[in-house]
C-alpha cells in the first residue's frame, strides 16, 4: 500500500457515560446508587462471543475510570472517533473543542474500540452522539472501528443492545439523535461506504440523524469538505440543543492540554521518560504479548536489496522484516504496517522556528485541562526532541484551520496578513500549501522568511498537529513459504510539486526505510537523514541489522480456497507486491503436492532493464504451476508506443475471458486506483462485451457480480 491510507473520522457515542443529567442517570443505572436500598451492581459491558479476556477487562477498567472522572462534569456530546492514519482523531478534538468554546457545550472526544457500543440505546434523548466513520480499501472500517462494524452492520439484522426493553424491538435506538460525518475516496467503487451504511442502519433502528451527512473525499480535499460541512453541522445541532448559532461565541482560546517541564532532580524521580517508545503491548496471561496499531514490534531487518540496479535518479528496495519469536502470523496478501520517524531537518528546522533547537532534550508531562478527559497524544514524560520525532506528524502540510489559528502569534503585520490569507482563502492554501506538499516548518518558513522564530504554544502544536502514524504495504512473500518473515517491497518516494518545482517532497515512511537500507548495507550517508537508532539506540542491533517497528493488518485481498481455480493478476509497478506472495504460496502448494490452477500476470514497468520488479524469480517460481505465465507491458522504451497492462488484457481477451468466466477463475487488481483499477475495470467489461457477447448493461452487471461474489478483488491507492 502507498504511503496515503485513507482516514476518516469515526465518532460515535457509548450513551452509558453521559452525564449531568446523564451522570445521575448513569451512576444510578449502573454503578449503584446510595439512595438505593439494593445495591446494583457495577456496571461491566457484554462480553461479545469469543472476544478476548483482557480486551474486556481493559474496557472494563477505562470504562470506570471514565466515569470517575466525570462525576463533576456534564457532557452532552460524545465525539468517538476510529481512524486509521489520525485524521478522524483530529476532527473530533477539533469539533469537540469548538463546541466547548463557541457555544459553550459539554463535549468529550473517546477512541471507539475502548467502549461497549451494546450500551447505544441508554443515550438520554436529550444528548447527542457524533459519528466519523473512515472508509478504506473494498469498504471496510478502520482497525478500531471493526468491532462496532460488526456489531452494527455484520450481526444480525436488528443488534443486541443492553435494556431489551423497548416498546418496538425492531427500533431500540428511538431515544438516539446522532450527527455523521464520513471520510473516504472517490478513486474507490465503495466510497464512503462505512458511513452510508451505519448511517441508514442507525435510523433503521429508530435513531435521528441531525442535519445533513457529511462526506469528505480524500481525493479532492477532505479538508475543505470537512469544513464546509462542520457550519451547517452545527447550525443543526445549536437548533437541536436549543442555542443560538449566531451568538456563538469565539472568545480567548482554551487549551486541551497543559505543558509541564521538569528539572533534573524531578527527572531523577521518574521511573521512566519516553524517548519515542510506543504503547506498552498487551499481555494475556499464559500467551505471548500482541501487536497491532497501538503498540507496534521492533523487528529486526537484517535484509534489504535493491531492485532498480541499473538507475541512480530511482529506488525501489526488498526488505525481509523478522518476526520469528514475536508470535506475529499473517496470511498471504495481508498488509505490512510500518512505523516511521520524522526526517531529522525537518526537526530541526520546526525546532528553529519555535526556539526549541537548545530545549530538545528537556524533559515535560502533558496533560489535560479537562479531568473528564483520559487520553493523551502520547507516552508521558517525554522530551521535546521524542515529541517532534516519534509522536506528530510534523513533515504532512499541516491543515487550513491551524494556519489560521496561528494569526494572533504573528510576529509582524506582513506575517499576520499572509497566516489570515492561507488560513481563509482556499485557493491560496491549496497552492501554497495542500498541492506544494510543504511540511509544517517549511510552511511557517515560507510565511516567516529564513531564520525567523515565532512564539507557538507548545501545547497548541500538540493540540492541532496530527500524530504519527503508520504507514501500509502490500505484503510480498507468502505466509506458507517464509513463516517467520515479512517481504515488502517499497519505491523511494521524492518529488518535485508541479507548483513549486524548485522544492523537493520526500515521503516519509519511504525514505525512513531508505536510512534502514542504508545502515545494513553500509552505503554512506543517505538524504534527507533518520535517526533510525530509535529510543535510546535500542534499534541498532548491530552494524548490519536495525529494527523496525510493525504491526500486521489483515486484508480481504485473499487466493481463492480452492487452490485448482485459476488466478488472474493486474500488478503494475510496486502493485505486484502481493502477487509475489500469491504466486510463492501457488509454488509452494505444488511442492507440497497439492493441485494448484494457473496464475497468470499482468505486470507493467517503464523499461525491462531498469525497474522490472523481481524479474529473475518469476520463471522459477512459475515453473511448476502449468498454465502459469508474466504477460509484460513496458511504457518507456525507446522507440516503441506505450503499453500499459489493460493494452495486453485487450490483446490477451480470450485467455482472460477463458480463466475467468470459463473456468471460475479469481481476478485481482493491485496499483494505482485513479487510473489503472479504474482502467483495468473497463477493459474486462469490455472482453465481456466482446468475448461473452453481452450488452455494455449485462457486461457491467457481470463484472459487478464478480466483485459481488469475491472474485474480482482491488487493492488499490491513490
């Protein structure tokens, strides 16, 4: 997968922990009352069939300390967000915070996967929940979304809520108003498809939407779509609670989070500072700990290649990634996450501009202003030099809204006009900032001139800038062939925007694994520079082995059960990653013995001598599986037109027709969404037409039934 994972908002509300009215209401309903005779029993959420022992407990146990803290507090909106890459935690502290200080609201933002949703129904009528549903990949919910997604949308027709009694059972969420906003990408055929559904299936079951849905497309500008959503949002929700929108009040900012620095004697103290480590991994008694998107594993990576041999100006590297010993398993066509640091002149350069450059290595605690509050950005206490690092994302163009937030901290009249320009006019933020792909520091540096410094709140930064997160790869190797090792494969990411072609963009998790590259295969300084020795040098195993933090993340993008059905596959460029593993797993079926059918490839580079991705391996690999073949499309040779993968499916019709509709075969698309998928698509409605004789209408339907059915499977970026 490329570096851009959709985000999405993802908000929702665990109506059990509402309070003022709702505390009263939840202290007495669950956790027992002393005005009680009987004392009730406290309060402990459904535990689903098979869920895991610890997962409930650590809901359990944040679930009561959520409550506690909010025994002197009265929140009438729950903002629960579920997000992939950041994004849809940003929007909810940001729209959170909005409503607390325009209009002077009780709001809380809560992290979806830590509470029971079974407790839906027991929202008072008179408190709102707001849902941010992110949408990736073939329409699925994001890693902390999934258990609600099941609950909601892939139980049973009307889900198990916590009361049962309800004076209409097919409508226990009658008491429920909601808001929701969804975050996707058009380039996908299932856009926005998380929030579409749990949207109708909500109302489905009595709830009322307030205002109109909204949906961002990360394609065009999710930012703007959000803010051009939010103003009607909340005039629907000031209508609902009862508060004039006009008089909303925009006073002096308030902060989330407070800012302590320590001396060195209280650092004496601590037991420990973070220095860019991850959250603790989970332990369940008598197993091994386990890994997944909030605490990652440092494996060890000891190989790494790379595969454009005959070309300086590009890279594209082979990395096996160790997870024997971790307990770590994942299937063939899964995703590989990685966690990257940020670029060490970024650092330096944000640190510059906010009079840092001499405090990196003070030691601070954040904290919140809100005791109802009970998460933070990141392990505490921690250093400035971690938090730039490890923790925000600093190097992403940071959004509209913050650079108009940073006005009243302009040094001078010139500086203050342009952070109010880009901050409010769309087309000078896009062209300075969303299209030219300028990083935080650079941005400031650009409004500031060179050398400038500017006083920013720290704890602002923190507030508004997103944090770092991992990035997706298609996983290259085969789980039934390398075991105990993960193959990715990555292309070298910098470019030159269009707008501003004198600057250099980098992408981030790329040239992070180009340092890693770079220390086992001892090639000299590589730029831009990583600090890839991580938290106190703990990733440096040895001169030629650094360790990476990864998580795996399980994917429908799956070879058919039945190993004898045939394989179609459209892999352009680093799009072939998953087929490597796909055709490595067909190999190894057949040592083993077992009837494997052909598995045909659709592979697309530039030239054949520059960038043809494993080229070496494929005849070996195919050799024993009958019917196996790579059909090649090359786009830069010269002297010859350009080919590109859907030129040789229209010369190859009969035989992908044959593999597909003849003998049940399984088509698979993996690359580009914007174009090639888009493409590719077209062309097999196209050989239905043609080969099946089938009207345009009856070929588009065929195709969609494919999808329908599993067997035309995408996974595809943008």
């Amino acid at each position: 997968m490329s570096d851009a994972v959709i985000d999405t908002l993802d908000i929702a509300i665990l109506g059990a922990v509402l309070v003022g009215s709702g505390i009263y209401w939840f202290k007495d309903k669950f956790l027992g009352s002393s005005k009680s005779s009987t004392p009730k029993q406290p309060f402990v959420p459904m535990q689903k069939p098979n869920a895991p022992a610890l997962k409930m407990t650590k809901t359990v146990k944040k679930t009561r300390d959520f409550v506690q803290k909010m025994k002197e507090t009265d929140k009438t909106i729950i903002f629960f967000y579920g997000s992939q890459t950041g994004t849809a935690e940003d929007y909810a502290a940001r729209l959170a915070k909005e409503g607390t200080q325009r209009y002077n609201l009780k709001t809380m933002t809560a992290d979806l996967e830590d509470y029971d949703m079974n407790l839906l129904d027991t929202l008072p009528a008179d408190h709102l929940a707001v849902f941010a549903l992110a949408t990736y990949g073939e329409g699925e919910p994001t890693d902390n979304a999934v258990e609600f997604w099941e609950h909601m949308i892939s139980g049973e027709d009307v889900p198990e809520f916590s009361t049962g009694d309800y004076e209409d059972a097919e409508k226990p969420l009658t008491n429920l108003h909601f808001v929701m906003f969804g975050l996707g990408n058009k380039t996908y055929e299932h856009y926005n498809t998380v929030s579409r559904s749990v949207d109708e299936k909500l109302q489905s079951l009595g709830a009322t939407r307030i205002g109109e849905r909204g949906e961002g497309d990360d394609d065009g500008s999710l930012e703007e779509d959000f803010l051009s959503w939010k103003d009607d949002m909340w005039k629907a929700v000031c209508d609902f609670m009862g508060i004039d929108f006009l008089a909303g009040n925009s006073g002096p900012r308030q902060a989330t989070y407070k800012i302590q620095e320590h001396t060195a004697e209280e650092v004496k103290d601590f037991k420990k500072v973070y220095h860019g480590e991850h959250q603790e991994p989970k332990y369940i008694i008598g197993s091994r700990p386990t890994y997944d998107s909030k605490n990652p594993y440092a494996a060890a990576v000891s190989i790494s290649r790379e595969l454009f041999t005959t070309t300086t100006d590009r890279h594209c590297l082979h990395m096996e990634v160790d997870i024997s010993g971790s307990g770590i398993t994942y299937q063939t066509g899964d995703h590989v996450a990685v966690w990257p640091i940020n670029a060490e002149q970024e650092i330096a350069k944000l640190a510059g501009i906010l009079n840092l450059t001499d405090k990196l290595d003070a030691v601070l605690t954040v904290s919140n202003t809100d005791p109802a509050s009970t998460k933070l950005p990141f392990p505490v206490p921690t250093t400035y030099g971690a938090i730039l690092r490890n923790y925000v994302d600093i190097t992403a163009p940071p959004s509209r809204a913050f650079i108009g937030q940073l006005t009243p901290y302009a040094p001078n009249d010139a500086a203050k006009a342009t952070f109010t320009l880009w901050g409010s006019d769309k087309e000078a933020f896009r062209i300075n900032v969303a299209d030219a792909r300028r990083s935080l520091g650079t941005t400031l540096e650009k409004i500031l001139g060179a050398g400038q410094t500017m006083d920013i709140p720290f704890d602002l930064l923190i507030e508004s800038v997103p944090r770092l997160q991992a990035r997706y790869y298609s996983i290259s190797s085969s789980a039934k062939a390398h075991p105990t090792s993960i193959h990715l494969t990555a292309v070298i990411l910098n470019y030159k925007p269009d707008v501003v072609p004198e600057e250099v963009v980098y992408g981030l998790a790329t040239n992070f694994l180009h340092n890693v590259h770079g220390h086992i295969n001892q090639s000299g300084a590589i730029e831009p520079k990583y600090e890839i020795s991580g938290p106190k040098g703990a990733h440096i195993v040895n001169e030629k082995c650094v360790k990476v933090p990864v998580h795996v993340r399980h994917s429908n993008f799956k070879l058919p059960r039945n190993s004898a059905l045939p394989i179609v596959m459209i892999g352009p460029g680093t799009g072939v990653a998953p087929f490597r593993g796909f055709i490595q797993e067909r190999a190894q079926d057949s040592k083993n013995g077992k009837k494997v059918g052909p598995a045909v490839l659709f592979y697309g580079c530039r030239h054949p001598e520059e960038d043809y991705l494993y080229k070496d391996e494929w005849p070996e690999l195919m050799k024993g599986i009958e019917g196996s073949q790579v059909i090649t499309a090359f786009s830069r040779v010269p002297g010859q037109a350009k080919t590109y993968v859907q030129h040789r499916m229209n010369e190859h019709k009969e035989l992908v027709w044959d593999l597909i509709h003849k003998q049940g075969g399984y088509f698979y698309v993996c690359g580009d969404a914007k174009n090639m998928a888009r493409e590719v698509n077209n062309k097999l409605v196209e050989i239905a037409m043609i080969c099946g004789e089938m009207t345009e209408d009856k070929a588009t339907t065929y195709v969609k039934e494919l999808r329908a059915r599993g067997r035309y499977e995408e996974d595809v970026w943008s």
